[in-house]
C-alpha cells in the first residue's frame, strides 16, 4: 500500500539535524545515478529530476517554476514526489512536493554550513525574504542556535514585515549587513549579481542558494575568485546554473577550482579561521531521494 504524506502531518516528524545526518549517511552509499530535463518557456521552468541510489531507492520529481504566478495570486512553484522502492520497483510513498522541497533545499545548505563555516559563527544574514528565507532562518536556528539574524530584501518592507514576525533583526543597507555577518546565506530570484566578492572579509561562508538557470546569479566573479569553492554535487550544479557556469564560459575558473562536493567528505571542510567559503546549493534530484525517505523513515518510525 503506497503511503501518501501530507505536509503538515509529516512536518511534525522531521529536525533538521537529522537531515543532515541522513544527507551525511547517504552520501555513504553508491554514487547516485541522476537525471535532470530542463524545459524553458520564457521565464517559466520545467524541472523533471530523477535519482537512484542503489541501497535507498528511486525518486522522482517534477517541479514548475512559474515565477509570474505570484502577480495572479497563484503558488510560483508546483509539482510532485514519487518514492519509489529499491528491491521491487514499487511505489513506496507520495511525499508531499513543498516538503521534500522546503525541507531538501534548506537542509543541503545546514549540512554544507556545519563542515564549512566557523563553529563559532554568531551572525547570519538572510538574503531574499521569501519562503526559502524562512526555512532557512528554522535551518541556520537549529545547527546555530547562539546565533542571530538579520535579513535584508530588495523590498524593504517585506524585509521588515519578515523581521518582525521571527523577532530578528532587518538591514537596509546589503553592503553594510554583508559585512557584519559570519555567515551569509542568499535565497533570490536575482540574475544579477547582488552579493560583490568585494564585501567579503576573511573567516565568513557564503551560501548561494538562489540561482538555478543558465542567466541567474547572486554572486560576482569577485566573489567567485576570492572564495574556496563547494557544491553540493558536480553533476548537477556547473553545467546548467549561471552561479559557475558563466565563470566557466568566461574562463574565470575551471574545474580545478571546485575544491569538492558532498561525495569527498575528506576535503568538504574549512583549512582556517580566515579562509572565505563559498558553497552553491544545486539541490539535485539525489538530495530530493535522502530527503524523501528520511521524511518516510520519519513517518514510519512515528
């Protein structure tokens, strides 16, 4: 009998240390076989990711990305999760999209955070006030809990509106609240870069979640050439996402440059206090499998 997992139900299951230990654990397993189709109509997106981890399972995942919804009162994203069983083929769960989502991509960048950033990190700015600002806001909470926030936005009322509501603290002045943070952690829509390696000083992590197309990016070359270099899986960031495929094009960097992703756990860690970290959260479809079933597991196990 297949399991179906509504949001709010199989919330209730989930911490986001665990996560990141079941992201830790299944990069353990074989490598992930992986898949992504990218259809494009204008600004709107068709994501279809697959993943088959031998040991864990299938997943597949179609998503939408309609950015002009919002504008008509509609979700700007859409789409759908099937587990599907490793030993039979079988269809073991349809987890609800916006979980596996909210919790995956939220979630790959704690576990990045908590190998690259200093321990000792007391401030973290959120870029972008949006719905992935607030998950990362509960993330960064739990692996960092002395820490404290603030949030910038290119609309400054929605920037305060979000303050306000998590008791933090809101910045008007991005340069400014860049400098001041340990960690920095951007979520926007943007496809030109806000965040000026420039900003940057000695000791932070910058994680840049945002950019998933060709022209997006949130980060300039400075940024890119000042920083140590992470993803979270080769195969799925520098081929397709602007954020390091524009430095590619452009010869700024290469392959070189990309110290590891989560498969070389040996080198997926910080040399020094003062080194800057930059990590690109390129959410494939394997993180959405270990989140899918950590969120099964999760559900079974309650």
């Amino acid at each position: 009998m297949t399991t179906i997992i509504p949001f709010d139900e199989g919330e209730k299951n989930l911490d986001w240390l665990g996560l990141a230990r079941a992201f830790d654990a299944g990069h353990q397993l074989p490598k992930a076989e992986i898949e992504d189709v990218f259809l494009y109509r204008g600004k709107d997106t068709l994501l279809n990711r697959s993943a088959w981890i031998d040991g864990l399972g299938i997943a597949v995942k179609a998503a939408t990305v309609f950015p002009g919804n919002p504008d008509k009162g509609k979700p700007m994203i859409g789409g759908a999760v099937n587990l599907f069983d490793d030993g039979d083929g079988s269809l073991s769960a349809v987890v609800d999209f916006h979980l596996v989502t909210k919790w995956k991509t939220a979630g790959d960048s704690l576990c990045a955070a908590l190998k690259l950033a200093r321990p000792d990190s007391r401030k973290i700015l959120i870029v972008g006030a949006g719905t992935v600002g607030a998950s990362l806001h509960q993330a960064y909470s739990a692996g960092f809990p002395e820490a404290e926030f603030t949030v910038w936005n290119r609309t400054p009322d929605k920037a305060r509106a979000f303050a306000e509501e998590r008791g933090i603290a809101w910045a008007e002045d991005l340069e400014q609240a860049v400098g001041a943070a340990d960690i920095v952690t951007s979520a926007t829509m943007s496809t030109n870069p806000l965040l000026k390696g420039d900003w940057f000083r000695p000791g932070q992590h910058i994680d840049l979640i945002g950019a998933y197309r060709p022209d997006m990016r949130e980060a300039d070359d400075t940024a890119i050439k000042r920083a140590r270099l992470f993803v979270d899986s080769y195969d799925t960031t520098l081929a397709h996402i602007g954020e390091l495929k524009i430095p590619f094009t452009n010869g700024l960097i290469t392959g070189h440059d990309i110290v590891a992703d989560y498969y070389a756990p040996e080198l997926f860690h910080r040399r020094s206090d003062e080194e800057i970290t930059l990590f690109k959260n390129g959410g494939g479809a394997h993180l959405d499998l270990m989140c899918a079933r950590y969120i099964l597991d999760a559900w079974q196990a309650a």
